[in-house]
C-alpha cells in the first residue's frame, strides 16, 4: 500500500534520506524509529508528497506521488508532527474544512465527521472552539481530520508529542482500529513502548539510511541473549583496553556503552576495573528494542 | 469534479473567521472615516464642504477696492468663502480666535493709486493653523494683482478718461462711448498678439452637471482615498493570513491532500473579493448618504474600487509570498503599507501634495487606480478617458501577479 523504491533526498552535500526501501501493506503498522535528525520526517515529507524525492519513487495504494499525485494523495492520510488546525474555528468547522480538501461533500462529510468525533471522543466538544481544548484534544482532533476520508494508506509523524495519557490511549486505540480495517499506517514515534505495542515491523533509521528492519521478535534476536550497560563518570583517562573484551557501543569521556552477557554476574568485574570514583553510575538494560536501539545508532531515541 | 468546490470552501473558512474577529473588521472600516473627518478638521471644515470666512476691512471704499473683494463674492469662490466686512479691530479678535480663514485691508487711496499707476498695498492676513484656504485666498488676490498690473500697462489711456469720471462720480453718455470704443479698440489691436488662432475652440455639452465643482468638499475629495486605505488595511491582513496558514501547518498539510495549493489560493482570492465587496458597499453607501455621491455612479465606483482592492491585495500576496518567515512578511507588507497610503493619496489627497510628490503617488499601483477613479467621480471627467488605461494595466498587474502567486504558494511549504 504504501511503497518506497531507493528513496533518497539530498540538500546539497547534505543527505536526509539515502536510498530508503519498504513496504506497508494493508493491515499493518510499520515503525520508523529513528532520532532527532535521523531523516524520518524527511521520508514522512517525501511520501506525503510536500518534498520532491531527489531520487527514488513512492508509492501510495499503487499510484506514484510523483506522476499521479493527486489519486496517490486521494488514498492518503497524514497526521503531522505539528498541529495543523485553525485555532479560531470548531472541531467539527476544521473537520468540514479538512473533509472537503479530501473531496467529500454534502452527507457524506457530515456522517464522516461523526464518526470520527465519536473515534477520538470529541463529539461533546465538536462545536467549541479549537483553542478553548486541551493539547491532548487537540492533537486528537489533528488525527480525526486525517482519517475522515478513509484513506488506505495513514502517515503519523509522532502523534502523541505531548499528550496526556488519556488521549494517546484514545489515540493508540484509534490507530490499532484503523489497521483492523485494513489501513496501512506508517508510524514515527520516539516512544519505544508505544512502537512495541503497535507495529507489526519496524524500521531503525540513522542519518539517513535505515540500518534494520523487521518484526520487533526479529529486532530482539538481533540483541541475542546481551544486555547493554552504561556507564558515567569521568572517562579521560581510562585506557580503553580496560573493556577489550566486551563489545563496546560508545566510548566518550564522561559515557561507556557496552554489551555484555549476564550483565549482572560480570558487573562486579566491571567495576573493579576502574579506580574508586571515576564511575558515578551505573545501568544494566536487558535485551529490548531499545537497547538494541543504542548498539545500532549509539545514541538513546530521544537525543 | 468534487475539488472544485475547495476554493469556495477555502473563501468561506476564510470569511468565517475574518467575522469572528469583529474588531478587525470593523478597523479596516473605521480607521479610514476617522481619519478622513481627522483629516478634514486639520484642513479647517467639519467634514462636509470645504467652506470659509473670509473678512475684509476696506478703508478705501472705491469702485476698484470693491472689484478686488467683489472676486469673492461671485462664481466659485462664492461657494466656499462667506465674506465680512469688518473693522479693524473686529477682524483682529476674529483672527485671534483663528474664526477666518483670512482677512484683507485695503488701505485708503488704493482706488487713486491704481488709476494712477502708483505703488499701493493690499495687506492680506492668513489664519495658519488653515493650509487650504487661506492658499487659496493668497492665490486669488495675486491673479487679481497681475490681471491689475494688465489693464494699467494696456489701458493707461482709457484710465486716464475713468479717472475724472470717478472722482467726480459723473459719468455722462458721451465720455462713456468714447471710453468704451477706445477699450474695444485696444482689444481688437491686441487680439492677435493675445489670442493668436491657433486652437479651434470645440463646444461640448456636457450631460452630467450633478457633481460639478460646486459638491467638491475636501471630503469628498479624500473619500475615494479613504475607501482606498480600508481595502489597503484588509488586503494587508489578508496577505499576512497566508503567511499565517503556512506557520500553523495547514497550507503543508493541504499539499499531503488532493487539493492543489493553487485551489487554496483562489480561495483566498475569493475571500478578499467578498470583503472589499462589503468594505465597499458599507462605505459606499456612506458616500452617497454623507457626500451625495450620484446613486447611478454607485455601481461602476464599487466594481472600481473592488477590482482596486484585488489588484492591490495580489501585490501584497506576492510581497508575502517572496518572504522568508511570517515576521519578515508582517514587516514588509507593513512597511509597504504606509507609503502607499502617504504617497497614493490615501492621507492626504493628491491635490493638496506638492506637485512631485503627487506624481510619484500617482505612478503607485494604488495611485494611478485611485486618479482614475477621482478624475471620473469627482471631476466628472469622461470615464472611457480617464479609466480606460488605469483599468487595462490594473487587468494585466493582476493576471500577472496571480500566475506569479499561485507558483510561490506551492514554494511556500519549503520555507516553513
């Protein structure tokens, strides 16, 4: 449903997104997980249809968003990482604006619009003003005008940015209902609990290029049985043969990342090998995508 | 097909929240009436017709005193100036209280000394917190002067038969015949040096006399450019309101949609047109009521400046269109604002600017569409001659300025 081939977006030397290839089929919640910068907006943009690709071709429901936008765009919705909603008017007024930009009209619309006010539940909110709700309603009326069309294929740039946990639970619920109807969601978020909840298969993006992909079990057997610990204190002058035999992720002055088998038992050993009060903490994480998040970026999902 | 119908939806979103914020909308209709009655004041009349005092203290008395101060009590400037004869020391309280607009003595003897071409004074005293009047008193009595210093040089021998006739305030049929065939003589001898045959003079009678010079107030001469600053005011918010669709997300995300952005932009397009439709119909309205604008001139005056207010608000669209943020869009479009408004006799009018300054107003976009409009509404002018070219380059600026807008719209989403 929603296809990417040898995606790359290039801003002069600069590459944000660099030869990006998958798949999101019908009925299926795919995990961009990347940070900051990591290039998942860009091809959030580019699928979209607001960034031109430098190279490569989308897809959307079989219809290139570059040579046949306007049907690829007809099966697309998008919930972007900002707010796009006019402040001034109703819940229900933006949805009849955003309902009519997807091309539906008369009695259509007006059903569409109940139905997703009930999805999100805004109904008793629909004729307030949108400025007079709160971030989490608002983020959910953001989401509500990307899904009054129906559309096939469902782009969300971390929607739940902000939002209380009684919204991204209605929100989270909203989206898993969508995929049981057979929407193909592409979903960016920076919480790794919400991804493992989710998705059917993620994607780890880094500067630029996806750097694994597959089903979250996939993911995790990529970690093995090893455990990632942290450690921080003041590194400068600690020779980094001290840890040759463990795989080290990270090595800065004040930062150690490394994995380790059966963390716990080695941690002792570890320690001794440092002089008294150069670490200050100390982590251990067990096998998790986020961990596995860190051996493949060296940086947390929030930096 | 169903896409069609997004400019008209883009048109009533648009709409909907413009009269949400009542007090925008009333200041793009206000703000130019007050200024205009403001205005108005300063120029030293209430409002209405641009009238004043005009007092005379005539110690001579004589036949040629009477001729000078009689010039404004007939024709043209007996609409605008009531004129007092007064003593010297009430034309002095009168002009301390600033209650004249100017105040002429004439001094004892000036009649003799014209006759005998000797130096003489008229004393003319101006009230300074006037501009207007008081020029225009100034003004009169020089051309009054010269035409004086004329008949001396022309007719020094037909006043030299006058003079006795005045002094003895006799004046018998005979020297008369010989005094006025002696004039008609002159002429004739002068006629072809004076009045050489070199233009064919074309008698036109002219249909419409209802607004002649004699409605012509210095309100009503700013009233065009006062409906000029309210369609000025609203194309600048709504130019800056693009800017501000962009920044909250919704113009990006409408490219995510099927609709093209450049639906969006004739929406907006559609919006300004339905509020200068309403500017103009309010302030319309007001003219006719308040300055006795011809009802028949009420429909071409609207179309006019409606087709004003669109070409003006392309301009805007496209100084927003080319800015990098939605602060430096505020601060241009602002800044261009002002000397639009200054400079294209939105202000002041054109006819009261020195005259340099007036033809650079009248090359501004705005300044050329408001001349035309004036020259037609106020000086009753024939329209095909003085609309015809504003409206064919207002037509081009706007096709243009459209096609160049609706191609930096879809740019727009990059820079936000």
């Amino acid at each position: 449903m929603i296809k990417t081939q040898s995606l790359s977006k290039t801003y002069g030397q600069f590459t944000a997104a660099d030869d990006i290839n998958f798949e999101v089929n019908p009925g299926e919640i795919f995990g961009l997980l990347g940070p900051n910068g990591a290039g998942k907006s860009t091809t959030i943009n580019c699928i979209s249809g607001l960034l031109k690709p430098t190279l490569g071709e989308v897809y959307i429901n079989g219809f290139s968003v570059l040579s046949d936008a306007i049907k690829a765009k007809a099966s697309l919705g998008l919930v972007p990482q900002d707010l796009a909603l006019y402040e001034d008017l109703s819940g229900q007024e933006n949805l009849n604006f955003w309902g009519q930009a997807y091309g539906l009209t008369g009695d259509q619309l007006k059903q569409r619009i109940k139905i997703v006010l009930e999805q999100v539940g805004l109904t008793s909110r629909a004729k307030d003003l949108v400025n007079t709700y709160s971030g989490g309603m608002k983020r959910r009326l953001n989401f509500a005008c990307a899904i009054l069309h129906e559309p096939k294929a469902l782009l969300l740039d971390e929607p739940t940015v902000g939002v209380d946990p009684q919204s991204r639970e209605h929100l989270l619920t909203a989206v898993e209902a969508l995929k049981n109807q057979g929407t193909a969601v592409l979903y960016t978020t920076h919480y790794m609990e919400e991804a493992e909840r989710l998705c059917d298969r993620i994607a780890i993006i880094d500067h630029g290029k996806i750097i694994a992909m597959g089903t979250v079990a996939d993911l995790r057997n990529q970690m093995g049985e090893k455990d990632l610990i942290t450690l921080q204190g003041d590194f400068s002058e600690v020779d980094e043969a001290t840890l040759e035999d463990f795989e080290v992720i990270e090595w800065q002055d004040q930062t150690i990342r490394f994995m380790a088998e059966n963390a716990a038992a080695k941690l002792s050993d570890i320690l001794s090998r440092f002089k008294p009060g150069q670490i200050k903490q100390t982590a251990v994480q067990q096998a998790s995508l986020e961990s596995l998040f860190i051996k493949l970026t060296g940086r947390e999902l929030r930096d | 097909m169903v896409f069609l119908s997004m400019p008209s939806t883009v048109a009533s979103i648009r709409l909907k929240r413009i009269f949400r914020e009542k007090w925008g909308l009333f200041s793009w209709l206000a703000i130019p009436l007050v200024i205009m009655f403001l205005m108005s004041l300063i120029a030293g009349v209430g409002g209405g017709k641009l009238t004043g005092r005009l007092l005379v203290t005539d110690y001579d008395e004589s036949t040629v005193s009477q001729f000078v101060t009689g010039g404004f009590a007939q024709g043209p400037l007996a609409e605008i100036f009531t004129v007092k004869q007064v003593e010297e020391n009430e034309g002095k309280d009168i002009m301390d209280a600033g209650d004249a607009s100017a105040w002429i003595i004439i001094e004892k003897g000036f009649g003799d000394a014209f006759i005998n071409n000797h130096n003489t004074t008229i004393k003319l005293v101006k009230n300074p917190a006037q501009s207007i009047l008081p020029q225009m008193v100034e003004t009169s009595m020089k051309l009054l002067i010269e035409a004086a210093s004329y008949i001396q040089v022309l007719f020094s021998k037909e006043l030299s038969v006058l003079k006795p006739m005045l002094e003895q305030q006799k004046f018998n049929d005979a020297d008369l015949v010989v005094l006025t065939l002696g004039i008609k003589k002159q002429i004739e001898r002068l006629e072809e040096t004076i009045f050489p045959p070199q233009l064919e003079l074309i008698k036109q009678e002219v249909e419409n006399t209802e607004t002649e010079q004699t409605n012509i107030s210095f309100g009503f001469l700013m009233f065009p450019g006062a409906v000029f600053m309210a369609l000025i005011f609203s194309a600048n918010s709504m130019a800056v309101n693009i800017w501000d669709d962009a920044s909250n997300g919704v113009i990006p995300r409408l490219s995510s949609t099927p609709s093209a952005l450049s639906a969006y932009f004739n929406g907006q397009v559609l919006a300004a047109f339905g509020i200068f439709s309403l500017i103009v119909l309010v302030l319309g309205l007001f003219g006719v009521l308040y300055f006795e604008i011809p009802v028949q001139k009420l429909p071409v005056m609207m179309l006019w400046l409606v087709f004003s207010g669109l070409v003006i608000y392309m301009l805007f669209c496209l100084i927003t269109l080319l800015m990098p943020t939605t602060k430096s869009a505020n601060i241009v479009v602002n800044a261009t604002t002002f000397p639009l408004l200054m400079l294209g006799g939105s202000f002041f009018p054109m006819e009261t600017m020195p005259g340099w300054l007036a033809t650079i107003g009248q090359f501004l976009p705005n300044g050329y569409l408001l001349k035309g409009l004036k020259d037609w509404l106020v000086r009753s002018e024939p329209m095909a001659e003085v609309m015809l070219w504003p409206l064919i380059m207002g037509l081009v600026m706007f096709v243009v300025l459209w096609a160049v807008n609706r191609v930096l719209i879809n740019r727009l989403i990059h820079k936000v």
